[in-house]
C-alpha cells in the first residue's frame, strides 16, 4: 500500500471517529435538555405521586435517579442502589448521568 494511500484512509478514519463523536455529543445535549423538561414537569406536579413509565426503561430510570438526587438532594448512593436493581447505566445514559452529577458539583462514581 502507497504512502498516499496510508494517509487517505487515516485522514477518513479521523474524520470519521470525529463525527461520531460529535453526534455522541449532540445525543447527550439533547438527553440532558430532555431531562430539564423532565425535571420542571415533576417539580410544577409539587408532592403529587407520579408513575413514570419507559418503555425500555432507561430514560425513564436515568431521570429518576437524576431527579431524586439533583432536585430532591437524596444521598446518590442511596438512588444508585434503587436505579441499580432495575438496570445498570451504559453508554449514553452513563454519560448523561455522570455529565449531570458533575456539572451539579455532585462527586458519586457510577459502579
């Protein structure tokens, strides 16, 4: 293979991994402004029970745990272990909650 070959298919490959990367960040933008909606709607239902259904449960479950500890300040770990006995955040939805806990100055490390 020619050097000029070497270099077209490392400089697609690049431009290649920096577009997924900025649709991965777009995906994440868009879940946390998703979670905003979320949160504002829970908080104007003030103490009223609310089911929150997903039907995959992994929005669902993310914003739920991101809800009771960003808005109502319950201790991350006790969250986690609810949110851990349904489903164990991957991909996308790691990083929204792991975005969210930092940019909420929250120091929890998701296991």
């Amino acid at each position: 293979m020619e050097i000029s070959e070497v270099r077209r298919r490392l400089r697609a490959a690049i431009e290649k991994a920096r577009r997924e990367s900025a649709e991965r960040r777009a995906r994440t933008d868009a879940a946390a402004r998703d979670y905003e909606t979320f949160a504002a709607l829970l908080n104007g239902l003030g103490t009223r029970k609310v089911l929150v259904h997903c039907q995959i449960n992994l929005r669902a479950s993310s914003f739920v745990f991101l809800y009771r500890v960003l808005a109502l300040g319950d201790a991350p770990r006790q969250a986690y272990e609810a949110l851990s006995s349904v489903w164990v955040p991957h991909g996308p939805w790691r990083r929204l909650i792991e975005t969210e806990l930092r940019d909420h100055h929250i120091d929890f490390e998701l296991l």
